[in-house]
C-alpha cells in the first residue's frame, strides 16, 4: 500500500500542471479565441467616446440656424395637427404682426381659421435661415391644403402669394434651444376684410 502511494505520487510529478486560465466548465471555455476583459481603462475609454459623440451631436443640434429651422418645422407640424396647447408653448409674450394680431388674438383665430380649412397640410419650399444677433429668420414659401369649408378661399389667398412668408424668432436668455416666434411677414398678404 505504500508502494502504491509512492507510485501516485511520482506519477502526479510528471502530470501537466493546470493552467490558471484554464476553466473547468466546458460553457465558459473559449475555442481558441482569446476572451477580452473589462478593464477600468477599457470602460473610461468607451464612456469617453460616448460623450465626445453626444457632445458634437448636441454642439451641432443646439447651432441657433439649426433651433430656428426645427422650431419652425415643428411649429407647422403642431397647427397641422390643430394641437393649439403646443403652437401657444411655440409663440412668445411679445408677439405682434402687421394684421395686428398679438400672442393672445393669434391664438384665438388660428383654431378658427383651420377649422374652416379642415384636415390641413402645410408645404414649405424655398428655405432660408438668417441669424442677427439673437434674433433668427425663417423664410420660406408657404403652400396650405385643405378641405373645410373655406379651404379653397384661403388656399387661393395664401398658395398664389409670390412673396414668402418670414418667421422671426427671438433667443430666449437661458438655453439654446429656447426660441420664441415673436413675428410673422408677409407683404403680399393682405387680410383687410377679416373681421374678427
């Protein structure tokens, strides 16, 4: 019996040690490819890139020519859905346009207006963006259609228009994406027999 334990003791010298990479459980075993860990390194470097990523995309969202271009879209996109809370969020304190319309008128005949239009569709063509300063100008030929009951009167006025409509949107003092339309022009638009 010693001879035996002798034996399995000399014959353990010439058995290929473990390696400690080596697991045990055949799941986790890599087949020859070699398994890459998350170091703090690693882990820095990626959440690294991230926000350098989400840094130039916010730098480039929050460029004031690009706020006026995406409060415009989405100030057409909110009366063509007749949603009239999120057009008053859009339109600033101080607004007043040459049919002398303020915050409060505007937002009173609006809802009017495009009830007797229906269903609605605003086009935009012909975009152009100016800045001055904190000011921002949004122009572009405005095309509307409709299927109200007044539809084909206002689309006549305003589709045959050859001069464009200009949004002026004010910067608020505090974020970059805070604009507000404080004016609309269009000379060729005349709305004399409008009587409210």
């Amino acid at each position: 019996m010693v001879n035996m334990e002798k034996e399995s003791i000399e014959s353990a010298r010439f058995m290929p040690l473990a390696s400690r990479d080596v697991n045990r459980n055949r799941s986790q075993v890599s087949r020859g490819h070699r398994t890459s860990s998350v170091t703090f390194r690693n882990g820095f470097y990626a959440g690294l890139l991230v926000a350098v990523v989400l840094g130039i995309y916010l730098f480039r969202l929050w460029q004031p020519q690009r706020q006026i271009e995406l409060h415009n879209l989405h100030l057409l996109e909110q009366i063509e859905k007749h949603n009239w809370n999120a057009v008053a969020d859009f339109v600033g304190e101080t607004y007043q346009d040459r049919w002398g319309n303020d915050r409060r008128l505007l937002l009173e005949r609006l809802p009017q207006v495009f009830r007797a239009l229906g269903q609605t569709r605003i086009d935009a063509t012909g975009m152009a963006i100016r800045r001055e300063a904190d000011r921002g100008y949004w122009t572009a030929k405005i095309t509307i259609q409709g299927n109200g009951e007044l539809a084909d009167f206002i689309q006549n006025r305003v589709n045959t228009l050859d001069a464009p409509f200009e949004f002026e949107w004010q910067r608020g003092a505090t974020w970059p994406w805070d604009w507000k339309l404080i004016a609309v022009r269009n000379p060729a638009l005349e709305i004399s027999d409008y009587t409210p």
